[in-house]
C-alpha cells in the first residue's frame, strides 16, 4: 500500500511540476534558439467559423489594423453551417475575404480543410473568430520562419478577466505555467501542443484533418514534428481572448480539450510509437495528466489503508486541500482567495479529465464548442 502510494504521489508530482523541473534542465544544457528575421512571405488566414455573427464584425475590423503588408495578406473563412447571419456577413465583405459557404455543418475540422485549399499564401495563419489579436501578430508569427527548420509557429493567448486586466484566478495561474513549459519545449526543441487561437505552418506541411478531429492544434503540429521542421512559440504574437465568467463554459472548454486528448490516441496512433519524434514529451505533456485523477484516488485509498500516524496525517492533509477546493466553488471573497482557487482549479480540471475518458468511451465528443 505505501508503494503504491509514493508510486502515485511520484508520478503527479512529475506530471505537474516534475516535468517543468527536466525541461528548464534541458533546456539550458540543449539550448536550440532559431533564426528570426522580418520577412513578408504570402500569408493565408484561415478561420471556421460557425454561428459567429456577434463576433464576426469585430474580427474582420481586427484584420484590417494588422500590419502585415496587404498585397501579401489573404483571409479565407468558412462559415460551417451556420443558421444565423453568419454567411451574410461573409457575402457582405467579399471583395476583403475569401469565403466559403458550407449549407450543413461538417465539423471544424473539415471547415478548415475547405478554407485551406482556397489558400494561396505560403505560410496558413489559423485564428479563431472570438479573440482579438494584436496588430504585428502575423509578422511576428512569419518572422519565425526565416529559419528554415521551423515548420509552425504557435502564438500566444492572453486570458483576461476584462479587457486589458490579466486573469489572476485559478484557470489563469494554471495557463500561465502551461505557458511556461511550452516555452522551454519550444528553447530545447519542439512544442507538443500550439494555441489554438494563433498559430501558423508552412503550407505544403499541411496535413487534412479528419473528419470530427476536435484537437486541430496538436493534431497539426504533431504532423509538422513527424515531417522533420521544429515546431516552436513564440509569445510576441499575441491574441487576447476572455475568461468566461460562468465556470460551466471554461469547464466545458477543458473537457473538450482532454476529450480530443484521448481521441488522437484513436486516430493518430503512430504518437505512441517509435514514429513520434516528441514521444517522450507527448506522454509527459499530456497523456500523464490524464491518469492523474486515477492516481489521486489511488493516493487517497492507499494513505487510508496503510495505517500508522504519518499516513493518517497525509490522508487528514488530502481531505482539507479537496475541502478547501470545494470552498472554492463559493462566490465571493473566499472562493476568490488564491490558494482556495487553486486547489479549486486543480479539481475541477482532473473532473474534466474523468468526463473526457466517460466522453472517449461513449464517443460523445463534440467538434464545436462555443
């Protein structure tokens, strides 16, 4: 029982912070910078969009202030089925962008793959239609492939509260260390994941996306890795998005990611074999983190079984942090506290992940999530 316990205990602390701890190690032993330079190569922005008319008008007003020269800058946006003025918006500003009209929905993964072959651009820009993305972005994402081992690109996302006011909560804290360990991914090598709000490859890298794929920016980049360029981040391209203020939509949004976790596992199974350049960094990056609510079980039956005092205090210690997580579900200044947060934060994530496993075996995984 106590092995098992220290065995479960090792094995999430590495997953959260072990991991972190190799990579800063590596990184200043294998330091890979890469060669940027302003270069304006022929960019195609591509985006899927379904029901997007609250968000459309402010996103193609946001595209126009970019500062990426005209003459080189395509936008391609498919409009997936949608049943609101979505399409009409698209048809209203055709002589800007590039549209395609899809009568029924398909899923994301194949809105992009019909935006992409309507590009023209050498280098594809993918953006979603919700966040807003500052005005040298795309020349910060093509300055990165001056270097010609650079395959794709990933941005940076800014998680705000209210505009301009970064998010200190739990979820916030959270992504700024997942921030963290994909900058020292990308200093010592490759990234395994990109932002899916902002990132960018070289055209003829791209690989279509099969049908219902909910994860595009794993799925995308992981393909770049397999094809021999590097896949890095670069935080100076910046898109903005905000913290939904009811704790079910970001839930959702994290169910859905680890869903498409699991998922990839099915359709691209060469990511857990030889074939995968990043394998030992896609286990630890992602697929760890889904056995962790098991092993927080496992951690919490063991400490409860092995008898003695010292684990009777570890068992007490377990049983306050879950109780301080529940306080975190409360409004007000209490649930607002930060270390009440983020013990609130990590529950309800390894949650997420429980549901993702219970939507991976029932195949009830959804393309779009609002």
């Amino acid at each position: 029982m106590r092995s098992l316990f220290w065995i479960s205990f090792a094995v999430v602390a590495y997953a959260y912070f072990g991991y972190a701890v190799w990579l800063w190690l590596y990184a200043r032993i294998r330091n890979n910078p890469i060669r940027k330079q302003a270069i304006t190569p022929t960019v195609s922005i591509i985006i899927a969009a379904r029901n997007e008319e609250a968000n459309l008008p402010a996103k193609l007003k946001n595209l126009s202030l970019l500062d990426y020269p005209r003459g080189h800058l395509q936008v391609v946006i498919t409009s997936d089925g949608s049943t609101d003025r979505t399409a009409d918006i698209l048809r209203e500003n055709s002589a800007t962008i590039t549209s395609v009209i899809l009568d029924e929905s398909h899923g994301k993964a194949l809105a992009l793959n019909h935006a992409v072959r309507q590009a023209t651009g050498e280098i594809l820009v993918f953006l979603d239609a919700r966040q807003s993305i500052e005005a040298n972005a795309v020349s910060e994402l093509a300055s990165c492939f001056a270097d010609l081992q650079v395959g794709a690109v990933s941005g940076d996302l800014l998680l705000e509260a209210a505009p301009g006011l970064p998010s200190t909560d739990g979820l916030g804290i959270y992504w700024k260390i997942e921030k963290a360990i994909r900058k020292l991914e990308s200093a010592s090598g490759s990234v395994v994941g990109v932002t899916g709000a902002i990132y960018a490859i070289r055209r003829e890298l791209y690989t279509e996306i099969p049908a219902g794929t909910i994860l595009d920016d794993v799925f995308i980049p992981m393909n770049v890795v397999r094809a021999g360029q590097r896949v890095i981040f670069q935080p100076s391209a910046i898109a903005r998005d905000r913290l939904f203020s009811e704790k079910g939509k970001e839930f959702s949004r994290k169910v859905r990611t680890l869903t498409g976790n699991y998922q990839l596992l099915r359709i691209s199974p060469w990511l857990l074999s030889p074939e995968n350049p990043l394998l030992f960094r896609f286990i630890s990056h992602k697929l760890l983190r889904l056995l962790v609510p098991l092993l927080l079980f496992v951690m919490i039956a063991t400490s409860a079984l092995a008898g003695g005092s010292f684990y009777r205090a570890i068992l007490f210690v377990q049983v306050l942090f879950y109780l301080l997580a529940a306080l975190g579900s409360l409004a007000g200044p209490l649930g607002k506290f930060k270390p009440i947060a983020i013990a609130n934060t990590f529950v309800v994530l390894n949650a997420a992940a429980v549901l993702a496993f219970y939507n991976f075996i029932t195949r009830r995984s959804r393309v779009w999530v609002r």
